[in-house]
C-alpha cells in the first residue's frame, strides 16, 4: 500500500511495507508465528509472579474454556511500544498473553531502555511473536514497526505503563464477530500508582462524526479492523492516538462496549501528568490544526455546547 493511497493530507506518513521490507531483509520471518498457547492456559507456563503480587494478572488467567472451538477466532495483533517501563511492563505483557485468546500475535518494540525492561521482555520470549530493544524514533516510530509486522484481522496497541483487564480480548472480539464493525471501542479506568486508588471511570458517549474533533476515545479501549488501519503520524509527541482517530474513525461501522477494558497507569512520567511534556503536546496541537492536516475547527465553541447538552442529556436518561 502507498502512501497516496491512504493519505489525503498533506502531512509526511510513513510507508509500513518499507519498515516491513527492512525487517525481512535483517532475517525477521514474515508472517510472524502466532504467540504461544496453551489448551490448559498459559498462567502455570509463565513466569512465577513478582513477590507481594496477586491476582489479575499476576495470579489469575482467562479461562480458555471461554473460546468456543466451534468458533474461528478472528487473528488479534497487540503492539506494545515501550522505553524504560521496567516498572509497568511485566504486568502489560501478562494482561496480554493470560487473555489466553487462541489466535494472538503480540509484538513487543522497545526503544533500547536502560532500566531492566529488556531483560523483563526477554524472560516472555517464547511467548511473544517477536520482540526487539534497541534505539527507535520514539512511540509512533515503535508502534509503527510493530504494525509493519502485523498479520491480524484486527489490531489495537497497549502502552507498556497501561494494562488490559480480564476477558478483553473475549468481549472485543464477540463484539467484532456479531457486529461486523470496523472499530470497537470501550470504557478505560485510571489508576492512581501513588494512592493505588482507581479514579472514578469516564464512561464513553457514542462516537460521532459531528464530534470527532473532541477527544474522548480511551486509546488502550479502542480496537480496529486491519482493513482501515492507517500509520501513526511520527512527527507527534503526544497526542498520536488522538490524531489517528481523526482519520481511522470517521465514517466507520463503530460499536461501543459499555464498560472497563484496561487500565491506563497515572503515574509522575506519564506524557498526561508530566508539566515537562506541556510543550509538546502545545506543539501537537499545533501540527493536528495546521492547513496540511486537520485544520482548525471554526464551529468549536458550538461543537462543545452542543456536547455539553449531550453529555447532560445520556446522564439524565442514564443512557452512558
């Protein structure tokens, strides 16, 4: 696929088959092995959870029981980027792989940490479909690479500081099955690492082309068919999901699931909470709202009054 093919804006996408080819030529074969499963579950397989931890996904998996085998499980590909995450990641990788999906390809590219998190990844090897550590052009360069390698029918990515909760993959994947949508989408809780206290959930209202410029879509809750995806706009710091919905979403067959599918860590180096990464996300919002791209909303303040009254109108119906 072309660049021209699936840019209609004058912003610099990268070409994935490239990325792809440059894979292929240094040895990595293409379709990657799916990941590594088991009929009786993956959790007596891995390695022993950390001292002190318990429960999801520490202790507890998805029962396989709950894929039917009359069903074809549609192929699933999970791309996590990362850098220096040494505190979080083992919990993202074991959320992934515990889901015990039977038709998972999970990639896992870090940026060359210098923390540990190499020797986390590492210990997961035989259950990942392929990982690297070694210096990359930040996230959207990661996630990138991870999608130049992907085979799945359907893609989402997970942050190596977030996790996805229990039965995700389970419900995200029914939902593609009965539906025949092209993005699904659920709720995402936000934990508090200092307090260990989960912030009260923001439920997600209907997405709407009206609305489209508004950000809402919990991007470690959203998962899309690999017919519509589109590259990550590398140029962007922070606000990348944000941007890839604008093109991703608008116009497709959505279906929202109402309630929590992961876990988005808050934590002081997070690029939300971080006062440093002001200026970047500044800088981002600048770029989305240039002429070459989006442009500027020049119905904004009606577009957020309009929401407003909407967002009002589900609590008071208790439709959110």
């Amino acid at each position: 696929m072309t660049q021209a093919t699936f840019n209609p804006l004058k912003i610099k996408l990268p070409d994935l088959a490239a990325y792809r080819a440059a894979f292929v030529q240094k040895g990595v074969a293409y379709p990657l092995a799916a990941s590594a499963s088991r009929p009786e579950g993956l959790l007596q397989h891995l390695p022993i959870a950390l001292e002190g931890k318990s429960g999801w996904p520490w202790t507890a998996e998805v029962s396989p029981a709950q894929y039917d085998q009359s069903i074809r499980w549609p192929k699933l590909t999970i791309v996590t980027p990362s850098y220096n995450q040494a505190g979080f990641i083992e919990e993202t990788i074991r959320a992934v792989l515990l889901q015990n999906y039977p038709n998972l390809e999970y990639i896992v590219i870090d940026g060359g940490s210098t923390d540990g998190s190499a020797g986390i990844i590492k210990k997961y090897e035989p259950w990942l479909s392929y990982w690297q550590s070694q210096k990359d052009g930040g996230q959207g360069n990661a996630i990138n690479l991870g999608f130049s390698l992907a085979s799945g029918e359907y893609h989402a990515w997970i942050n190596s500081d977030d996790y996805y909760l229990k039965g995700t993959f389970a419900k995200v994947a029914r939902r593609f099955l009965s539906t025949r949508a092209q993005f699904v989408y659920g709720y995402s809780l936000d934990l508090d690492t200092a307090s260990q206290q989960f912030k009260k959930p923001a439920k997600v209202l209907p997405f709407s082309d009206y609305f489209n410029r508004l950000p809402g879509l919990p991007q470690p809750s959203c998962f899309w068919a690999a017919a519509i995806h589109q590259p990550i706009w590398e140029e962007l710091h922070c606000a990348l999901d944000y941007e890839l919905w604008l093109r991703l979403v608008k116009g497709r067959k959505r279906s929202r699931i109402k309630e929590p599918l992961s876990v988005a860590n808050s934590h002081a180096d997070a690029k939300t909470s971080d006062p440093k990464m002001k200026e970047k996300w500044l800088h981002d919002h600048e770029l989305i709202c240039s002429p070459e791209a989006h442009g500027p909303v020049p119905d904004w303040n009606k577009i957020v009054f309009i929401n407003r009254l909407r967002l009002k109108l589900y609590r008071w119906l208790g439709l959110n």
